[in-house]
C-alpha cells in the first residue's frame, strides 16, 4: 500500500524547528569565534544564498524580500526578510515548499529574535546593501 505524503502545511512546523535548531546552533558558535559546529558545520557555509528578490518577480509578489535560501528542489526552504527602505526589519517569515505545494510561517519570539541576529550579522557586513544594489542594475 502506497502512503501518501503530508503536505507542506501539515510539515512546516516541524521543518521550522530542525531548521532554528540547526541555526541556533551554528550561529551560536560562530559568535563564540568558532569556525565550526563540533559537528564540522559552518555558519557562513550553511545555505544556499542570500539575495534580493524584487517586487514583482514572481506573479502575484506585491513586496520585496531578502531571501536567505537554506535548501533548493524537492524540499525547498528558506527564510524572507520584509524591511522597510531603511532596511529595518518588519517582519520574516519561513517557507517551505515542495512540488507544486508550499507553505509559510511568520516568525514570532525567540525565533524571530534568532532570525533578526542573523539579519543584522547580514547587514553590519554589508551584505544586505550589496545584493539589494546588485538586484536593482
């Protein structure tokens, strides 16, 4: 008997959590001055990318976002950062998606504050400045 997949909904939460948890962890260290994790992770090798996704890029996108992209193809996920022009924060959310579904958490809390940490860490290292200019050429 073949058993049917949970959808991105009924996953997201418990994707969210293994993700903030490894997070959590190698940010941690990285603010120690640790290179890596006892486990040979890396902070700055954790994820994909960081960049700049435009108003309008995807159908329906009425804002932009900062993405922090963890995983891409079936699974994907990855943290969005909403500003204002300023670059502050207003809110960040986490999407995970997989064929043809997706689904999305707003972070509040102790995860939200992880999150704003590691935007900030983005941000004093000129990160953020650089891919948003890199977005508008």
């Amino acid at each position: 008997m073949e058993t049917k997949q949970k959808t991105c909904r009924q996953r997201v939460r418990a994707e969210l959590r293994k993700e903030i948890d490894r997070l959590k962890s190698l940010f941690e260290s990285y603010q120690r001055g640790e290179e890596t994790t006892a486990d040979g992770e890396s902070f700055h090798e954790h994820g994909l990318s960081f960049d700049y996704v435009s108003a309008g890029t995807f159908e329906g996108q009425k804002e932009g976002y900062f993405r922090y992209q963890i995983s891409y193809g079936g699974p994907s996920d990855e943290f969005r950062f909403y500003t204002d022009a300023g670059f502050s924060l207003h809110r960040v959310e986490y999407r995970f998606m997989d064929w043809f579904d997706g689904a999305k958490v707003i972070l509040y809390g102790k995860d939200l504050e992880l999150l704003e940490q590691i935007f900030d860490h983005f941000k004093d290292c000129g990160t953020v400045e650089h891919v948003f200019n890199q977005a508008q050429e």
